[in-house]
C-alpha cells in the first residue's frame, strides 16, 4: 500500500538545498505517513515515518543544528 501510494507521492525539495545537489525530499499523504528521500537518490528506498514522528523532525531538527 506505502508504495503503491509513494509512487504517485508529489516530492518537496528542501528550501535549505546546497548548490552541490545535497537535499532531502518529502513526501506525506498529510494524515498517515511522511517520507525522506535524498534527491540524488530518488530510486533509493526512502525513510517512512508517521507523520508526527516527521512533524517532530522537522521542528527539532533547527534546535540541534541541523538545516
């Protein structure tokens, strides 16, 4: 079901993309589940979380340095 539903996902690059081509996407269905992929990557098997585990991230991710 997950990759029924990623395959037709609409990724979002991160805002904070570095000109050598290192970001993140994600993708999330708003209710369920959220997803990471690295960019470069977009074949690769992507990170899958519930969506407030994602929320979470993206919030504490700042505080700990990280963009």
């Amino acid at each position: 079901m997950i990759n029924e539903t990623l395959s037709h996902a609409r990724w979002r690059k991160s805002s904070k993309s570095q000109p050598n081509g290192s970001c993140v996407e994600l993708a999330t269905d708003g209710t369920t589940w959220g997803a990471i992929r690295d960019s470069k990557h977009p074949n690769g098997v992507p990170v899958l979380l519930p969506v407030n585990a994602l929320t979470t991230l993206i919030r504490t991710a700042p505080k700990l340095g990280v963009e």
